[in-house]
C-alpha cells in the first residue's frame, strides 16, 4: 500500500469529492470529546490503493488555522467508510464544524449482525482479510504523548485502520443474506449522520447553579427519611445492605417474605418486592429512604460527568450488543433522579418540548395484528386503557385503580410474560393474574394470533422482525435448555414491539434533523426531548408532531399515527412534568 503523508492545506488537488474513502483518526485518548486532541486524519482511496496520512498534532507538526480551514473544506460532506464513525466524526464536528458524511461504519455493522467480537481486527478476520490489524496501544506506548510520521509502523497502522473498513463492509454486502440487514443499515448510518454526530457534540447544557440547590435538597431528605426509618426501627439501617434490610424485615419484624426472588433465591428488597407490603409504616418508611437513597446516588456523580464547556455530552449507543435497537447514553442520563432534570436547559433563544405517545407499543402491535377494535377506539380518541380494563373486569365504570389493570396486562403480554409479573404489580394472586392475561388474549384474539406468530418465526428461522423489518437474532431458541428457549420466545414478541417503537423514534428524530431551528435532544423510551424556538406556538407544534409521529407508508407495511401529549418548558422538568 502507498502512503502519503500531506498537509492539510495541500490536499484538495488529491481528493475526488465524488469517490468515497476509508476514514479514521487518532486521538490523545482523553475520555472527554472537550479534551480529547486529533492527532492523525487519515484517508484511504480504493482507486489509488493510497492512503492520505495527514497530521494535525504530532511530534514534527502541529496543523495551523490555513490547514485546518483547507482541511475542513476537503471533508465536509465527503463520502467516508470507517468503524465507529460516531467517535471519529464527532472529533471532527467539534474541531473543525463539519465532518464528511458516513457512508459506511463497520462498527455499527458487527451491531446489526450480532458479531460477538466487533473491534476492527476480528471483523477484518471474519471478513477473511489477509492483513494484521493491530491495536493502538501494540503502536504506541502513550496515546497522550504526540505521535511521530517518521514512524513506519505507526503510519502503517494509520492506514490499515482506514483501508480495512472498506475491504469488510464489500465483503458482508457480498453474503447471501445481505437482503436481509442491508434496509436497517443504511436507517442505522442516516441516524448517525443526522442525528447522533450532532447531538453528541452539542450534548445537554446545565444550569450548575440549580443543580447544587437540587442536590442539597436532596442530601436533606435523605437523611431526614434515614433518621425517620432508625427511630422506627430503633436502630441505624443502611439501606443498600439488602442483608440488613431483609435481617430486619422477615426476621425482626416478622414479616412474610415476598415472592419476588434474588438471582441466588433469597428474599428480595428491591422496590418492586417492597410493593407487597404496603400499608405497614415501617416498609413505607424504608421505601420512602430508598428513592431518596437512590436519587442520591444517581446525583453526586454527576459533576464528573460535566465537560468544560457546561455541557453534558451523552455518548449514544445506537444499539445494543447483541441487536437491540434502543437508544442507550453514556452517561445514564435517562435514568437521572427526576430532580435533576430540572437543571437541563435549552440553548439560548429555545425552549423544550417534551412530547410522549399515548400507549405506542399497545397501539403498534394492535396495528400490526389486525386488531381493529381497538385501532377504531384509538383513532376515535377513546382511552384505550379503560376499554381494556372493562373488559377485563367485565364492568362499564372502571376508576383510576382499575385502568392500571390494562397497562399491567398488556404491557406484560408485550413483554412475553406470563400470569406472575401480572399478579406482583396488582398484589394479586398468580392464578387471578393468569386470568386477566387469558382474558385480554381471548377479548384480542387478533393480538394473541400475532404473538403466536411472532413466536414460529422465531422458531423456524432464529429470527424476530420489527414492524419495519429490523431483523434480531435469537438463537437460544435452538438451545437444549427450556429456560433459555422459553427466554428466547418471549423476547421474539418483546423485541419486535419495542424495536418497532424504537424505530419510531429513530425515524422521528430523522424528521427533526430536517425541520429549520429544531434540534433533537434525546429519547426516553417512547417520548423525545427537542429544543424548538422560544416563538413556536402550539399550533406550530402540533403541526410538527403530527409529521414526526406519522408511520403510515413508512417501508413495505400500511403503518399507523400515534397520538401523543406534549408540553413545553423552561428545563427537562418543567416540559415533562405534566405530560
């Protein structure tokens, strides 16, 4: 391979803005995108069979403001194949306020095809590539130190690490089952390049300020609920010792242990087990200490997680290891105590709107099964919520309590459960719970049908599709163990539903990326944080919700519109707090 090492400014006349090339970059290493330096761009071209080695900070060079201009006007919207493009085109967003557009990421590839390894070496070796990829640290001792272009083996692993990418996404695409992975790929890399570069780099301002009043109120009643629990019990209880709690609970005050089990078989403390045993003081005296224990602890680390610029920039990851497709952050900023959503603030000039739709995998799955009962009553405007639970109960006046029931039932029946999760969450017994799954399933025959179906495909191929036609592979269906096989089943119709919604929101915030002053912030499991204009009206919005949560003729299926509820509001919490 030839290798070329240029400066920025120079490099324009070598590169085709109509050919695509292999990208990567080196960085210092720090965790911090902030504090983090590019130290090598490198380009590869397929035609030349070149690689364009070109330094911004190394041991002989440091790039100056002509070649970093020359630079980005060379990469802005340039067609590039990388593995893990979010990390590399972030860096590039945020030094040079442009990045070339993603063509091809390999990382995101292992993803899709559940690899079990998805570093750039295994993939090259499942790609049947006759190089070695090394690693960074096999190339150099200290990543914070700047690098040498004198160094051979260096710039060799520079353009390996470019040059491969394109070599194993033409060696996939080339597969019998190519078909079948290449539609959710191509959605996968327009999120990246619309959405996850850009909200990555901007992140979530904070108001540091609010956070440290938040924080000492929070540090306030927790010890007040910790002095209440030890003068009920007559003792200090820490409450993160599941052993104290569970001594104290089932031995001291002689309670009934629960049915909700540890991994290990032991009574459990978590929230959930605690649910059996309310209306006792002293459990709700230890539940009140846990959420404030919790959001506590979900709290005081959060300073770590404050960049220099004020900001907090989640990682994205735009899928799970093993295919899930939900949006994950790093940090958890999703699972923040709600406290402290009052100190996320939009950009100057906006405003946040918080927008959640109204029973969207219910709706989804009522859509995708046929089940039109309850797609007439949901396009009516009728809470579907309550016509279930009356159904269920066999009455016509169903209270608040009551409507709980159909969110229990049906969101355990879309998780694959059976009668138990049903029974734990209505303090029922398993027996009754299994009767109000059965009931639903026999009132929705449509919806039973589907899951049913969901599960032989699952069975016959290893396979679960979304509606969309994501595909995820399960193939503990095939195991010898009954456990893992049953496991297996249930996630065919649990992923299907939740990946079809997560889709939704993949798609949605792909609309907003194209509407003028809009920004998407972040999903929280089926609602969406977007900063808007400080001037839209709530005409303007409902306008603009209505597009973004419209399904219909999206791919090869007929589709569905969720409804949703929204608000607007100064921080994350004063938008979310009443939808």
């Amino acid at each position: 391979m030839k290798i070329k090492v240029i400066r920025g400014k120079n490099l324009a006349p070598y590169i085709d803005p109509d050919n695509y090339y292999g990208f990567d970059i080196e960085t210092t290493g720090k965790d911090s995108l902030i504090e983090d330096e590019i130290t090598i761009i490198t380009l590869y071209s397929g035609f030349e069979e070149r690689a364009y080695i070109i330094p911004i900070r190394t041991q002989e060079y440091i790039a100056d403001i002509s070649d970093k201009q020359k630079l980005a006007e060379v990469l802005d919207g340039l067609d590039v194949v990388g593995h893990h493009l979010q990390f590399d085109l972030s860096h590039i967003c945020y030094e040079f306020q442009t990045y070339p557009t993603p063509l091809g990421d390999t990382f995101l590839l292992s993803r899709i095809l559940q690899k079990k390894k998805q570093s750039l070496g295994d993939m090259a070796r499942e790609a049947e590539m006759d190089i070695e990829i090394k690693s960074f640290t096999d190339v150099i001792d200290d990543p914070s130190v700047y690098p040498s272009v004198k160094d051979k083996e260096f710039l060799t692993y520079c353009a390996y690490d470019a040059y491969a990418p394109i070599q194993i996404e033409n060696y996939f695409k080339s597969q019998d089952n190519w078909d079948k992975f290449a539609d959710t790929y191509y959605r996968e890399l327009e999120f990246l390049d619309k959405v996850v570069i850009k909200s990555y780099v901007e992140g979530l301002k904070v108001n540091i300020d609010d956070y440290e009043e938040i924080m000492y109120t929070i540090t306030q009643k927790k010890e007040l609920y910790q002095q209440k629990l030890d003068d009920i019990a007559g003792k200090e209880i820490n409450v993160n010792s599941h052993q104290q709690v569970r001594e104290w609970l089932f031995e001291d005050l002689g309670l009934e242990p629960t049915p909700v089990k540890t991994s290990t078989g032991k009574p459990s403390t978590s929230q959930e087990a605690l649910a059996y045993l309310s209306g006792i003081e002293e459990v709700e005296a230890l539940q009140d200490l846990k959420e404030y224990a919790s959001a506590h602890k979900g709290s005081k680390n959060f300073p770590e997680h404050l960049s220099a610029d004020g900001r907090i920039h989640p990682y994205f990851k735009q899928l799970g290891f093993d295919g899930t497709p939900r949006v994950y952050y790093k940090p958890s900023v999703t699972s923040y105590p709600e406290e402290l959503r009052k100190v996320f603030v939009p950009s100057e000039g906006k405003k946040f709107l918080y927008a959640d739709w109204s029973s969207a995998e219910l709706i989804a799955m009522a859509y995708w099964a046929g089940c039109d009962e309850l797609i007439q009553a949901y396009e009516n405007g009728e809470d579907l919520h309550r016509l279930i639970s009356s159904r269920i109960l066999d009455k016509d006046d169903i209270s608040e309590e009551e409507r709980e029931v159909s969110k229990i039932v049906s969101f355990s029946i879309i998780y694959g459960s059976e009668g138990d999760s049903i029974a734990r969450n209505l303090q029922i017994p398993r027996s009754e719970g299994v009767a109000y799954k059965d009931k639903f399933l026999d009132e929705f025959i449509e919806i039973d049908v589907h899951c049913e179906y969901l599960r032989d495909i699952t069975q016959n191929t290893t396979y679960t599709y979304t509606y969309f036609g994501r595909p995820r592979r399960l193939p503990h269906v095939k195991s010898t163990s009954s456990t893992k096989v049953e496991r297996a089943l249930r996630q065919s119709v649990n992923s299907a539903i939740q990946g079809t919604i997560a889709d939704c929101v993949k798609i949605a915030a792909n609309r907003v990326a194209d509407i003028e002053d809009c920004e998407f912030r972040m999903s929280v499991f089926d609602s969406l944080l977007i900063e808007v204009p400080e001037s839209m009206t709530e005409s303007e919005a409902e306008e603009m919700l209505d597009r973004l949560s419209d399904f219909r003729n999206v791919g090869d299926n007929e589709g569905f519109k969720l409804r949703y509820h929204y608000d607007f509001g100064s921080t994350w919490y004063d938008a979310s707090a009443n939808v």
